[in-house]
C-alpha cells in the first residue's frame, strides 16, 4: 500500500482524474481516499468471468492475467477468451 500526494483543483485537475491518469481507480467519484490499481480490478473481473469451484479456474485466470501482461507461467500456454 503506498500513499501518494495530489495537488487538487476540482475545476481543472481534480483527484479522480488524475488517479485514473496514473492507472488507479478511485474509490469516489469526488475527494476519494483510497484507489485500487486498474491491473487487480482486471485480475478480479476476469476471476469473476470464470470462477469455477476448483483450483483450475483460479490457475487458467491467473495464467491469463499474467499472459496479457507478457508473463508466462512453466506449461502450457492457452487463452480464455
């Protein structure tokens, strides 16, 4: 978890806009005091897409995850969607 200062002006450059320019999304739509990263919010709908009971959908999710993001984990590499 890091903190970060924002110079804030809500006609010309408020906090929201310019969490989403550092690729975070910000908790309120005004004064937001947390942001969550976009990367964990794609991890998370992606997981959400193809939840399955089991080991299988969480390790396929994550391999698809990482692979949008030139990662590859030891195997076989497949794709989701």
């Amino acid at each position: 978890m890091d903190e970060i200062q924002l110079d804030i002006c809500d006609t010309c450059c408020p906090a929201s806009l310019q969490l989403v320019e550092r690729g975070l999304f910000p908790c309120a739509p005004l004064y937001p005091t947390l942001a969550v990263e976009m990367d964990l919010l794609d991890l998370v709908s992606t997981l959400f897409m193809v939840e399955a009971p089991n080991i299988t959908g969480w390790s396929d999710t994550l391999t698809e995850f990482l692979g949008k993001r030139s990662y590859y984990l030891g195997g076989v590499v497949r794709t989701l969607f």
